[in-house]
C-alpha cells in the first residue's frame, strides 16, 4: 500500500488544506489553463484553485464567471472611452492656449459630463473587481 503523505500547512493559511478535487481537461482546455495560469504568473493547480475559490464566494456562483467577463470587458471599454475623452480635452486645451476663448460651452460642458461618467463607470468596476479577492 503507498504511503499518503500528510495534508501540507502553506505558511499563509491558519488551516491545513485537507480536501482535494481533482479537475479532468482536454488537450484544449489545458492549454488554456496553462496559458492563463502563466499570464497570471501562477502554477496551473494554484490557478485553478483561485479561479474556483472566486467563483464560489461569488453572491451568484452560477454567473461568477460570466460577471468577472463583463467586468474585464466594462474595464476595456471605460479606459477606452477615457482615452477618447482624454484626446478631446486635450484638443480642447490646444485651442484654449491658441484663442482663449472657450468654443461651444455647451459641448465642453457635456464633455466633461462624460468624462465624470466614465471615471465613475471604470471606478465601479474596479471597485467590483478588488472587493471580490
């Protein structure tokens, strides 16, 4: 009969981890796995476990997944909109410094409306994010 080796304690944990499950892939789905596990500078195991840990302190563990998709993609698009933004004002401030006149008061003001509704989009969802570790 083979040896079982006793349950390890990580440094970090106040508990041993005694409960395993083990995860069955396809050459596919490995791959992903090895590849997101190398992206995020971890181990595939350790990967795995975080991802799964995630999910399962999620308010809807079924969606978890599906919620942490969005708010990557609600990322994307708000940084990509403040970089829109941030030409327009810096447009803005060119003309500013040339005329000294303010042109279009009106646009400026719903520019900078804009502004403010992207800075609190990209703020919610990085707020989503880092409250879920």
């Amino acid at each position: 009969m083979p040896q079982q080796s006793a349950p390890r304690r990580r440094l970090r944990d106040k508990q041993l981890r005694e409960h395993r499950v083990h995860p069955r892939y396809n050459d596919d789905e490995f791959d992903l796995v090895q590849r997101a596990a190398a992206l995020s500078r971890m181990k595939p195991g350790g990967y795995v476990a975080e991802c799964a840990l995630a999910a399962a302190r999620a308010d809807d563990p079924t969606a978890a997944v599906a919620d942490y998709r969005a708010l990557v993609k609600a990322l994307m698009a708000a940084n990509g909109q403040l970089g829109k933004v941030g030409s327009n004002l810096n447009q803005l401030t060119r003309h500013l410094n040339m005329d000294g006149a303010l042109p279009h008061p009106d646009i400026v003001q719903r520019l900078l409306e804009r502004v403010e509704a992207s800075i609190a989009e990209l703020d919610t969802a990085v707020a989503q994010i880092t409250d879920g570790r």
